[in-house]
C-alpha cells in the first residue's frame, strides 16, 4: 500500500471518529437546549402566569375587602379603579391559560380553574353590586360566606396547576440530566476506542516507514561497502508504496551497476588475458635472443613454455628432410628421461606424426597406467594430458612440439601455445634460413682458407727448398729429383687453386642468376597484377556490354511480341487461319530469343559477381518428380526410353539453389534429348562420401557422343562440337558455360564423360550443404573417380547395383499424367475444393486430406485448366501453387481477384515462393511455403475450414472523426458483414483482443497513439499479424512515407472523389464478399470500377521512348482501349511536353534514350512538385535485380521489363490509375 494511501487512510479514520463525537455532542446541546427551551418556554411561563395570577387574584380579593370598609369616597373610588383593573388582568391571565395549557390533564385542570375564576369573578361582582346598592353589611357577609369558599376554590385550582406544572418541570430535567448522562457515557465509549485506534494506525505508519527506511539503509550500506555478491541490497519489500518503488529501483540500480561491474571485471580479464598472453611471448622469445641452433631454440622454447603452462615434461621435434622421405628428429626437450621421447619419427607415424601430417593440433586425455610416468628424485607421476601442436609457416609444417602435464591445460594456456605455436614458426624458418646461408658461407670460406693453406704451405716448401741446397750443394741429383718433384706439385696446387676459383666464380654467378631471376619474379609478378586488373575491367565491360546489348534486343522483341500477340489473338476477325499461325510462329521465335538473351544476361550476372545463390533445402525426390513431368513428354514425342534412378544412400534432401540446381539438370537433359536419335536418356542420382559427402546428378544418354578433343571446348561460351556451317544440330553453345559457371558458384562442378558415337555422360557435383567453404573446395573435385564410365546402354542396364526407380518414369511409361477426383461425383450442398497443383503426388496427397475433412475436391495441373475450372465450377476454396506450367500461379491469383465471379473465393497457397506480402496484398487468405509438414497442411484445411463454414466476415473500422465512421459503416454495411468501429488505436487494440477481425480499415491521423506504434503492436503479435490492413485516409503522404507504411498495409487509400468505390472494392477483396449478394448501388460501384472503360477510357497516357516500333506497338494497343497517347522521343521532350500540357494521368518511360535517359528524366519530373503524385512506369530491357531499385530510386512508380507482357502492363496501369 502506498505511504500517500497509508497516511489517507490514518487520518481519514481519526477525522471519522472526530466528526461522530461532535455530532454526537452538537447532538446532546440541541437536545438539551431543546429541553431548557421547552421548560422554560412552556412549564416555568405556566408557573410564572399561574403565580402571577394567584397573586392578582390575591390583590383582587384585598381590594373587594378593603372597598367594602371603604369610609370615604375617594377610597371607594380607588379600590373600585383597582377591583376593576385586577378583574381584567385575572380575566386575561385565565384566557392566556386556557389557551396554553394542551395536553389533557392541563386542559382538566384549566378548565377548574375557568369555572372556580369565573364564580369567583361573579361573587367579586354581587360583592360589589351589594355594596354599591348601600348593602355593606351582605356584601360583607357574602365575602366571609360565600367569598372565602369560592376565593379557597379558585386558589386550591391555581395550586393544583402550579404543582403539576412543577412535577412536569422536575421530569423534563431529570430526562435532560439522563440524555446528558448518556451522551457523556456513549463519548467515553467512542473515545477510548478511537484513541486505541489512532495509536494503532501511528503505530503501523511508522513501522511500515521505518521498515522500509531501515531496508533501504540496509542496501545502500551493503551497496557503498562493495559487497556485490550479497544480497543485502536486493531485499524484497513486498510493499507497493513509494519506498518500495524506491527499493525496487534502487535494485534495478544495483543490478545494472552490478552488470556494468561484471563486464569490466571481464573485460579486465581479457585485458590480463592478453597481457599475460604477450608477457609470456615476450619473455619466451627474449630468453631465445641467444640462441645459435636449431637444437638451443627449440630447447629454450619447449623448456620456457612447459614452465609457463605447467607442463611436467615436453620435447620438441623439427622436420627434416632426407633423401627418401621427411623425418622428425628430436631437437629439444624438457624434463627428459630415457623412457621418453623416441629419438625420430616418421610422417604420420605416432601421434607426433600425425599431427605433423595434419598440421593440426592434437589433445589427448591419458587413461592411468598407459603412458610413461614422469620422474622426479622422490618417485614418478603419471601424466592427465597430452597436447601435440604443429609448428607452421605458410602452411608448411616445420616441427612438432608435445606437453605432457599432470593436469588439464586451461583455454588461456591452450591460447598461449597456439599463439606461441604460430610465431616461433616464423623464428624456426628465419633460423634455418640464416643456418643454411650460414654453412654455405662456411663452405665458401674453408675452400678459401684451404686454398691460402696451400699457397702457404707451397711457399714454405719453397724455402725448404732453397736452403736444402744451398747446405747439400754436393747431392745436385736429388735436388734434381726433388725439385722435379716440387714442380709437380706446384702445378696440381696451382691446378687445384684454379678450381676453387673457377667453383668460387661460379657460386658469385649463381647468386647473380639467383638475384635476376628474383627480380624477373617480381617483374612478373607485377605483370600478372597489371593483367588481372585488365582482366577485371574488361570483364566489367563485357557485362555492361551484355546488359547493353540484351536492351538493343529487347526493345524491337518488344514490339515484335506485342504485335505478334495481336495479330494472333485477330480481335478484327481479318486474317485467315494461316496468318493466325504465321503470326503464332513469330510469337513463339520471339519468346526463344528472349530466353537465349535471359541466357546472355545471366552469363553476365555469373562473370561480373552479381549472381545470388540462395541456399535452401531441397528435396531429391521433388526434383526427380519436376525431371519426369517436364521431359517425359518429349521422350515420348521422340519414342526414346527415359529412367530415372535415384540410388540408395542418397539423403532425402540436399541445402542448394533449387532454382539453379533445375536449370542445370534441364539444360543437361535438353542437349542429351537433342543429340539422341535413339535408345535412350537417364538421370541417376547417387552419393559419394570421399574425399567429402557429395550428391552426383548424372545424366547418360545413347547419342552422338563428343571426341576427346572437343570435351573440353563444349563448356567454353558460344562454342559447339560440330561449329560447321553445315551443322546438324542448332543453339548458341550458351547452356553449359552457364551451367558449369552456376555449378561452381554452388559449390560444384560439372565432368564429361564420352565417347564418339556411343554417347555421353554429364555429371554435376554438389556438395550437401552449400556453404563457403564448399566453392573453396569445387577445384578438389577433380580428384573424385569418373561418374559413370563412357559405356554402351546396353552395358550399364546389366548393372546389379540396388536403384529405387520412380513410379511413372520407366522408359516403356506413355500415358500422361492424371488423377483421378471428385468433378463427376460432385452434388447439391457439397463442398467442393479446387487444388491448382503441378505435382501429381503432392495433389494426391491434398485429394486424399480434402476429402477426409468432407470437401469434393478437383485436381488441376497446370494454370491455365485451374483458372477455368475455378470460373466453371465456382469452388468454395481453391488450393495454389505458384510455380505452374503454361499459367503461373500469379497470373491465376490476378485474375481470380479481378473477375466479379470468382474474387470472393478465399485462395489459400503453397509454393516455395517466399512472397508472402505481395499474395496476402493480392487477396490470398495465408500462405504456406514448401516444403512443409503434415502438421502445416493440417492447420491450412483448419483455416480454409472456417472461412468456408463462415457466413458473416468481421470487419473493424479505427476512425477518431465520428461522421466518418458512420459514413464508411454505412459505405461497408449489409447482412453479410459485422462492422466494429473504434474511435482510436488503443480501443481498437482492445477490440482485437476480444476477438479475431478479417480485415482493418485504419485512418492515418489517429489521435491517442501514433499510427506506427499501433501498427507494430498489430504485427508483433502472431494471431493479428496475417490481417489485412487498409489504410484509408485524407492525409497527403510522402513518398517515403508510403514506401514505410507499405511494410504494413496491404493497401493505401487516399480520400478523393473514386476513393469510396475503392475502399468498398479492397474490403470486399479481403472479406471474400460475393459481388451478386450485394445490393444493387454497391454492386454498381464495383462494376464501374472494374470496367476497362472506366478505368482506360479517356486517361491521357505520356509514352516516352526513342524507338518508333514500340511507341507504334503501344500506341495501338492503349488507343485500343480509349486513352489518348501522346509521344515523346527523348526525356528532354518529355519535360517540355508536361510543362506544356500537365493533365497527364500516367507516363510510360522508357530508360535508354539520347539527349536525355529516363533515369535522369524521371529525376527531373520528381523535382517539380506539380508531377509529385503522377504515376511513372519504366519500361527497360536491363532485367538486374539492382536495375528495378535505381529505377524506383530515380523516381519510378512501378517497373516492367521488355518485351512488355500486356496483361501485366495493363494490370500495373489498372492499380495506378485506381490509386
């Protein structure tokens, strides 16, 4: 409770009980004032007037006396002045009593004391009477007779009343006395309990602050003294008044700081971690600054770095070389006994061995008693852990070095070994470079010094010589002898010194050639560089040159295919039958061309590095079923056998580019139908697991074959093996460059197999996942064995390998595909279900689910049999993939949604598009992405179930202007569907949360919450996320602002004089309304809406484009339908053409134009605010995914590529001139 709540709640009783003891006293004064006033008011008046009266009577009776002893007149005449004001005054006073006195017993005694006053008056009278008649001595006598009993009658009455008014008087103060008592005891009641109760209240005030005070006090103590790790400063208050918020803030504090404090302690951990990595890499290499040999170096470092990790024992090998094979010798060691290391190993033998061969490292855990213990003075110790790391430099492995520790090496001394590992590679080759220099130098010197030796030696004899004989004069012959001896020994000496000269010029030439040749290496490498960057820029034009060159083809295919298809479909009825075929045929040639040129552009994505491949899992046996459907045909047409052969060991799916993984087994197999008059053509999948799991696609056929010579040419672009003018078989030679450049990209490579005359094998390698490494690794492919062997047919079919063969695709297979559904079987009040599916056996699987949840369901294969099946049979729900033969997915959804009949149909797809906005915006109802689960399909018969059973759709408008929300509830409104109306985002969110809506219609200026916030909040929660969103407003949008809000509605309405048939158009598209239920004045909206007439006749439409063929094909085909078409050549005539005339109400623009190209034009129409709403289409043959974002950059509305499909041109301008 909160403090504020706390002191209310004290002081507010204790206010309580104040106000009931003054009411209770305020009480007790009126009452008693009430009393004091009602006795004195009404019993002492009674009393005085009574008393008052008594003593008049009294004065009366003195005065009748004393006027009958009157001796003189004036006496007489006085007291007759007093009897008569005494009269008046008791004649009064018993009227005031009579009057006064209510009650019943007063009134009893009132009315005595009227009639003993009235006699006595009348006594008073005949008294005076007698006396004034000169009668003194009657009326005396009746004074004393008569007089005195009715005077004793008259004052016994007035005694009766002043004793009964008395005992009143006396009751009515012992009642007030009472009711005094009283309220003195029920204020004492009160009193005692209210200060018990305000004490208490005291009393639970202060300790509930002091409490929490005392905790706070608490915390901060703990939290200035640093103990973070208690959790004194994290005490539960369990109160909600202010010093709890207070502790629990103050927590919050705590606990931030106490995050902030962790990250700094780890972040200074990484900081010692690195210290300590570089002081010990320090330390090593200083202690290694001395060291002269290879057996010093390695010594020093297996001995600094066992010390360093704690290491018991280690040694330290280095590859060398020998005349057969490469042998790792023992250099150095640390802590060395004769139980270990082996002196030398072999490559690859021993762990040391293996890891030399690997050039990885190696951590092994030693199980107790199977290694060599390590030996101190005082007794052995068995080893825990042993770590093998290779020493490398450029990826040549120079040494092994191995720790054996007695405990687990910790990640930051794994760390240090690795680092050390890497460096003192670099140490090892630079010293054994410096060695090898070194001994050849010392070679070079010891023939130096032995040839000085020599000379040396030969002067010294020479010496010898001449005192010999000048002392043995006489022994002339032997000094004959011995200096013939010495003569020939000079000259092998000079013989010998002429060779080391000439082996010494020899060494000083080699290390000339040597240094020419480095730099001729340098120079060439240069040379090389200078040639890849040429290379690099001339491939950046030869792909500017095919895009190029792909828009000077498309802009006459353009025209060539929009004529053609007019002339075909001869709306006129003026050309005959052949002609109509005539202009088929150019149609058809167009649409060849135009793949050979999708052929060229994606050559040119492929070189200029602008290819995506996206990786996704893919599913051999959906590949396998696609190969049968699309080529069974035309094996057939070609009475040529075709077998498809997935064999065991190959996993259910692959992660590739399914789309690129089908044009190249297409093109494959297109070229081996092609080439194949006769037998037969097959594709066999298999598994290889070495040197690394691969999936090999490998399509073998009985044709013509490929020399040996020309196997390798096929792949190079625009090459073919019979290039002859005389050729028999046509096509660019494009396909396999592309396909073996898509192969590669994926990780993969493409091999040949053939033989001339007996026919060919193509295989394509893919790795199992795509990744980066896997285009690393492509070139190792070549290492693979052959797929298939170049062999007859006949040989392979004698194979015994286990294959699975796919059911329908045997060569002997003829029929065509169908299956069998429910179109014949379907009756009155069943509900029928149309499945748009090219695959047979996945729409058998959707037949057999349809039907066990009560639906008739129909099959249809391609586009084109699903569109007019679905007009025909008007299903209750339609089933769609997108990717459909002759009619694609798009084009059926487009379509159903713009015919009256079937737009109110829910469509529910699955496809393994991923377009999931642009189908829900075009009216699907969800959207499920293959491959998918029982689990998925189930919940999309649950979804497709309801909208069917659903006979009323759930509409919410948020609109804050009241007129408004009645004017578009009354736009919407009929029997068909529930409007709900909300006046702001944040009761429209509660609205939601009561139930589930099939459509919003939402205003822009809200004025609770601002718009985005109630948009991310709809979106963020994944009940409401899938409802369509129609923005409806009055507000002018930027463009930027509509790109945003387009993230989140599927339609943006803006208020003008069409925009009610729109909005009545979207919801009906989004509720699923049937049109012919409607009421007549809504149906008229729509179909004004959707008449071609209404949305094309009489628009002015600019066309820009410098080729007079397209301007006349589109001219023709716009004026057709009522618009006016004007004409301009460049973008500068654009511009002086809307400044002349701007009541446009679209521009076709085409890009590539002189003077002026449409990017530039359509920047220029942008700057100017008068065109900032005029709907611009590009029309370009450049079809780079990138093109379309500079188009809509440059101020584009929309985008099409060339050859211009008109449905599609037709449909765009449709929305943009509804908008």
């Amino acid at each position: 409770m909160k403090m504020k709540t706390k002191l209310i709640l004290g002081f507010g009783i204790m206010l309580v009980l104040l106000f009931v003891l003054a009411a209770i006293g305020v009480n007790q004064l009126a009452s008693s004032d009430a009393s004091i006033r009602d006795i004195y008011d009404n019993r002492y008046q009674k009393v005085k007037l009574t008393g008052q009266m008594r003593s008049d009577a009294a004065d009366l009776t003195r005065a009748v006396g004393n006027l009958l002893l009157a001796a003189s007149a004036d006496s007489e005449k006085k007291n007759s002045d007093s009897i008569r004001s005494l009269s008046k005054k008791v004649t009064t006073q018993m009227s005031q009593i009579e009057t006064l006195f209510q009650d019943n017993e007063e009134k009893r005694l009132a009315s005595e004391l009227m009639s003993a006053g009235k006699k006595y008056l009348e006594f008073k009278d005949q008294a005076v009477s007698l006396h004034q008649q000169g009668k003194p001595e009657e009326a005396n006598a009746l004074r004393n007779t008569t007089g005195a009993v009715l005077l004793e009658d008259f004052l016994s009455s007035m005694t009766a009343i002043s004793v009964y008014q008395e005992e009143a008087m006396d009751k009515e103060i012992a009642s007030t006395l009472s009711d005094n008592k009283r309220t003195t005891n029920y204020v004492l009641i009160l009193t005692i309990p209210g200060v018990l109760i305000g004490m208490a209240l005291i009393l639970w005030i202060l300790v509930s602050m002091t409490r929490g005070l005392s905790l706070l006090s608490a915390m901060m103590s703990h939290f200035t003294n640093g103990d973070w790790e208690a959790n004194a400063f994290r005490y539960q208050t369990n109160s909600s008044d202010e010093l709890g918020r207070l502790g629990a803030v103050f927590s919050q504090l705590a606990d931030d700081l106490h995050a902030t404090r962790k990250k700094e302690e780890a972040l200074q951990r990484i900081n010692e971690d690195t210290i300590w990595l570089q002081s010990k890499s320090a330390s090593v290499w200083f202690q290694m600054q001395e060291a002269d040999s290879v057996e010093s170096m390695t010594t020093i470092f297996i001995s600094e770095l066992a010390r360093i990790v704690g290491a018991q024992s280690g040694a330290f090998y280095v590859v060398r070389k020998s005349a057969r094979e490469e042998l790792l010798y023992l250099t150095g060691t640390y802590a060395y006994t004769q139980a270990n290391p082996a002196p030398q190993f072999r490559i690859g033998e021993g762990l040391a061995g293996q890891c030399a061969k690997d050039g990885q490292p190696i951590r092994v855990e030693i199980p107790a008693g199977d290694y060599a213990g390590i030996r101190s003075a005082f007794g052995e110790i068995e080893p825990l852990t042993l770590t093998l790391q290779p020493v490398l430099y450029s990826d040549d492995v120079l040494g092994v070095f191995e720790l054996v520790s007695v405990k687990q090496l910790s990640e930051l001394e794994q760390t240090l070994i690795h680092q050390m590992s890497e460096t003192f590679g670099t140490l090892l080759n630079a010293l054994q470079s410096r060695l090898h220099n070194e001994e050849l130098l010392r070679i070079h010197q010891a023939l130096t010094e032995e040839l000085q030796s020599q000379s040396e030696e030969l002067l010294s004899q020479q010496d010898e010589l001449k005192a010999s004989n000048e002392k043995l004069e006489e022994q002339t012959k032997v000094l004959q002898a011995s200096e013939e001896l010495l003569q020939r020994q000079q000259e092998e000496l000079e013989q010998a010194n002429d060779a080391l000269m000439r082996k010494t010029a020899e060494l000083e030439v080699q290390i000339r050639e040597t240094e020419e040749v480095n730099g001729q290496l340098e120079m060439a490498k240069e040379a090389l560089e200078k040639h890849a960057l040429e290379l690099a820029i001339a491939s950046r034009y030869k792909s500017e040159f095919l895009a190029n060159m792909s828009h000077e083809l498309r802009t006459p295919l353009n025209s060539l295919l929009i004529l053609s298809q007019l002339m075909k479909e001869n709306k006129d009825g003026n050309l005959t039958d052949k002609q109509v075929e005539y202009a088929d045929t150019i149609y058809s040639s167009g649409c060849d061309l135009l793949k050979l040129i999708d052929d060229v552009l994606d050559m040119a994505k492929v070189e200029s590095g602008r290819m995506d491949i996206r990786q996704e899992q893919v599913s051999i046996g959906e590949i396998a079923e696609y190969v049968n459907k699309s080529f069974e045909p035309l094996a057939q047409s070609k009475a040529l056998g075709f077998d498809i052969r997935v064999e065991e060991g190959v996993p259910l799916h692959i992660h590739t580019d399914s789309s690129r993984l089908m044009q190249i087994l297409k093109n494959m197999l297109s070229n081996a139908f092609k080439f194949t008059l006769d037998g037969e053509v097959r594709l066999v999948v298999r598994h290889v697991s070495d040197p690394r799991p691969m999936v090999a696609f490998a399509v073998e056929d009985t044709g013509i074959g490929i020399p040996p010579e020309k196997q390798q040419m096929i792949f190079e672009a625009f090459q073919q093996a019979d290039g002859t003018t005389s050729r028999k078989y046509g096509g660019t030679g494009l396909g396999l460059s592309v396909s073996r450049q898509l192969a590669s990209l994926m990780g993969g490579t493409i091999e040949l197999a053939s033989e001339e005359g007996r026919g060919s094998v193509f295989t394509l390698w893919l790795p199992m996942s795509y990744g980066p490494a896997s285009r690393e690794a492509a070139t190792a492919l070549v290492q693979l064995p052959p797929a298939v062997e170049p062999r007859p047919m006949e040989a392979a079919q004698a194979r015994h390998e286990r294959s699975l063969a796919l059911p329908g695709t045997t060569p002997s297979a003829g029929k065509s595909v169908s299956i069998a559904d429910d179109r014949d079987a379907v009756g009155e009040g069943d509900k029928v279900l149309l499945i748009i599916e090219d695959d047979p056996h996945f729409a058998t699987i959707l037949l057999d689910m349809a039907r066990g949840r009560g639906f008739k369901a129909i099959v249809a294969l391609q586009g084109d049999t699903g569109l007019q099946l679905a007009k025909e049979r008007l299903p209750d729900a339609i089933l769609l993939d997108m990717q459909l033969p002759v009619v694609d997915g798009w084009s059926v959804l487009v379509q159903l949604k713009n015919n009256a009949a079937t737009r109110h149909i829910p469509v529910h797809v699955i496809s393994v598009v991923d377009e999931i906005h642009q189908g829900l915006a075009l009216g699907a109802i969800a959207w499920l992405q293959k491959p998918t689960s029982r689990e998925g399909l189930e919940e999309a018969f649950v979804h497709i179930q309801k909208f069917v059973d659903r006979s009323i759709g759930n509409l919410l408008i948020v609109q804050p202007d009241e007129a408004q929300r009645n004017r578009l509830t009354e736009l919407i409104a009929h029997d068909d569907v529930s409007i709900t109306a909300a006046a702001g985002g944040e009761e429209a969110l509660a609205r939601l949360a009561e139930q589930l809506y099939d459509c919003i219609v939402l205003d822009y200026a809200l004025t609770d919450i601002p718009i985005y916030e109630l948009l991310d909040r709809i979106k963020a929660d994944e009940t409401l996320r899938r409802i369509p969103i129609i923005l409806y407003t009055g507000t002018t949008l930027g463009k930027d602002e509509q790109l945003r809000l387009k993230k989140y509605a599927e339609s943006i309405i803006i208020k003008d004089v069409k925009s009610p048939e729109r909005l009545l158009d979207e919801t009906a598209l989004f509720l699923h309304r049937v049109e012919e239920r409607l009421p007549d004045e809504k149906k008229q909206l729509l179909q004004k809406l959707h008449s071609i007439e209404a949305v094309f006749s009489g628009r002015k439409v600019l066309l820009v484009d410098d080729d007079i063929r397209n301007v006349f094909a589109l001219s023709n085909l716009l004026e057709g339908l009522g618009m006016q078409v004007a004409f301009a050549e460049t973008g500068r005539q654009a511009l002086e053409l809307l400044e002349r005339e701007p009541g446009f109400d679209l521009v076709l623009m085409d890009i590539m134009m002189p003077e002026m190209d449409g990017y530039e034009a359509m920047q220029a129409i942008r700057s100017d605010e008068q065109f900032d709403k005029l709907p611009i289409i590009a029309l370009t043959a450049k079809a780079m995914k990138e093109d379309r974002e500079k188009c809509i950059r440059a101020g584009a509305s929309d985008y099409i590529t060339k050859p211009v499909h008109t449905e599609q041109l037709l449909s765009l301008m449709r929305v943009w001139l509804c908008k």
